[in-house]
C-alpha cells in the first residue's frame, strides 16, 4: 500500500480521546488509508468494513451487544483497542451507537470513514462536533500519482525547480496521463490505457448514475445524465444557471441548483466564485465549474485527451487538494481577460 501525505497529519491524533472521520469520494482510497493506520497501529485493532452486511446487522443492534461482541475477540475487556468502521454512514444511527460508545468506552479508539457529505451531515448530529475530528480525503495530487507509479525520486522534485530535460524525459508523459485519465488511486495503478478507460466508465455508471441519483432521490434521469453531459463539455468554463436550466436541461432553476449541491456534496463537482472586493457582487456573479477529476469528465464525454480545460482543471486540483490553500477564486474583466486563480490562506 502507498502512502498518503494526509496520513501524517491523521496520525497526529491516534492517541487522543476524539473520534476520527475519513470521509471522500468512494475510491479515493479511505480504505486503503484505514488499512496503512492498522498495519501501523501497536495498539489491538477491530475493522469492521459495513459493506458486508453481518458487520452492519451487528452495529445497528444496541451498543452493548456490540461491546459484548469485542469482549469475545478480546480477552482483556479494559485494554486500549482501536475500532475502525468503515462506510459509516450505512449505520442507522451513528450518532448515537458513536457518542454512547465514545462517552463509555474511553479506551476504545475510533477511526471511522464516509462517502458523502450529504448522507454524513444527514446522520451526524451537531453533538459530535466536540468529539471528532474530519479529514477530507481527496484523489491523488501529482506527487502522489508519482509515487504511485513508482517513481519517487521524481516525487520529490514536483515542488522545487526542475531541469528542463528532467522534465520532458521523465515527467511529462506521466502528467500526461495525470491529465487524460485523472487521479484516482486505481486509475493510477492501472497501466493499460483501455482498462483505464473501462474502470473509469464503471465508475461513472455505478457511482455518478446509480449511487449519487439514490442519494438524491433523483426520478428524471435522462435530463441528470444530460446535465452531467453538458457539466462536463463546460468544465472550466462560467456557469450560466439560467440558461443551463431553461435551454439545456430543462428543468426549474431550484432544481438545477439542487442538483448541483448534490453533486458538489459527492465530491463530482466543485464550484469556484469570482474575486470581488464586494461581497454580494462576489454570490451574484457566475461562478465557474470544474470536475473533481479529470478522468471522470473524459469518461462521461467518452474523450480521452488533453484540453486547456483539463490542463487548468488540474492545476486546481493541485492548488486545493495538495497546497490546500483556504479559498481560491478567478478574477475576469467585462473585456474578458482573466486571472485563473486568485488563492487566499497560507498553503501547507
């Protein structure tokens, strides 16, 4: 298993009293990180994977027959262990099986993991705010495709300047494929260009088609997946939510921006406002539109190849998901020159 460069700051919390939540897209490896922290963990580990519905019938009963469960694996009932949940949102109630056993079970540490915002706020309450701490896990910026591909010691040197030859000889075709076929952890595994494309497309029809329309309660389906069409041909482009609703999909205004929440809130899409010394103007104003991954928009275009948009689109994957900076925004003038990034905070 690779590792992640969130995973140290993760790591910084395994002995403390909080709750740890690992929430992402599916497939952006929150297992595979629950995974390296078990293997790495001295401590006495449970995981509990609630795909597998024993696991889930078993931690939707009352606390203590969960607790009683433990004591049959683990002999020492006061021992300090490490429980690690994953898809905790499929519990029927994880505020309360987590703030009951959290509040009376001290020793037991939990390091649990989600798939979608919404489904997550819809179930955690606000009193576990005080007693957990949220890590966003986003797909592979860069340096850790890099690392992926097996080629560390070009890792190492994304962040500092780079002899051209360096760059042409051993970088540029795998930031080639950074940009064709995105950043998701398999993607990156996967060296055969066509199973790439498959896997990508699977992801598409069994996340964004199936998953998310369930989530969302989603009954027009053609008009979704001509939205996602139109979204994708528009990625790194200014959002007209007037005309998109009225001339393309058809559908009301509120419903457009409903639809859009939702897919913002399942990690597909991301919004970014312009720059505005005003406020209000700042809400007004058309935002611009991007796909979390490029891959994910080539595969619903069904066009694998390198474009401006995607080009761009990247650079912003890497400004918010590997430089985290706090906000970032575009700035453009009525004669349509642009800044592409404006960043606000101090990356790390």
């Amino acid at each position: 298993m690779f590792q992640r460069q969130i995973l140290s700051q993760i790591e910084k919390f395994l002995f403390t009293t909080d709750i740890l939540l690992l929430y992402g897209a599916r497939q952006v490896g929150k297992t595979s990180l629950m995974k390296i922290l078990q293997q790495k963990e001295l401590r006495k580990t449970f995981f509990f994977d609630l795909e597998q519905k024993k696991y889930l019938m078993l931690l939707n009963q009352d606390q203590e027959i969960f607790i009683e469960y433990l004591k049959n694996l683990w002999r020492d009932g006061n021992e300090k262990i490490v429980v690690f949940i994953d898809e905790i949102q499929y519990i029927d109630d994880p505020t309360s099986f987590l703030k009951y056993l959290h509040d009376h079970y001290p020793h037991i540490k939990f390091i649990v993991s989600g798939s979608s915002t919404l489904e997550i706020r819809g179930k955690l309450k606000d009193s576990m705010v005080w007693r957990m701490l949220i890590f966003e896990i986003y797909p592979l910026n860069f340096q850790e495709f890099l690392v992926f591909k097996g080629i560390d010691h070009c890792a190492s040197l994304v962040r500092n300047p780079i002899p051209l030859e360096i760059t042409n000889q051993e970088i540029l075709p795998y930031y080639q494929e950074y940009l064709i076929y995105g950043w998701y952890p398999q993607i990156a595994l996967t060296n055969n260009f066509e199973e790439k494309k498959i896997y990508l497309k699977q992801i598409v029809s069994t996340y964004i088609e199936k998953d998310i329309r369930d989530i969302g309660k989603l009954n027009e389906i053609e008009k979704f997946n001509n939205m996602l069409m139109i979204l994708a041909e528009q990625s790194g482009n200014l959002l007209n939510i007037s005309e998109l609703s009225n001339d393309s999909v058809d559908v009301a205004r509120e419903t457009l921006k409903n639809r859009l929440f939702l897919l913002e809130n399942t990690f597909v899409l991301r919004q970014i406002t312009p720059y505005s010394k005003n406020i209000r103007s700042e809400l007004v104003k058309m935002p611009k539109v991007f796909f979390e991954d490029n891959g994910i928009r080539n595969a619903l275009l069904d066009t694998f190849e390198i474009t401006w948009n995607g080009l761009e689109n990247s650079v912003l994957n890497d400004l918010s998901h590997s430089y985290r900076f706090e906000k970032i925004q575009f700035y453009r003038t009525k004669d349509h020159n642009a800044i592409d990034f404006i960043l606000d905070g101090i990356p790390y």
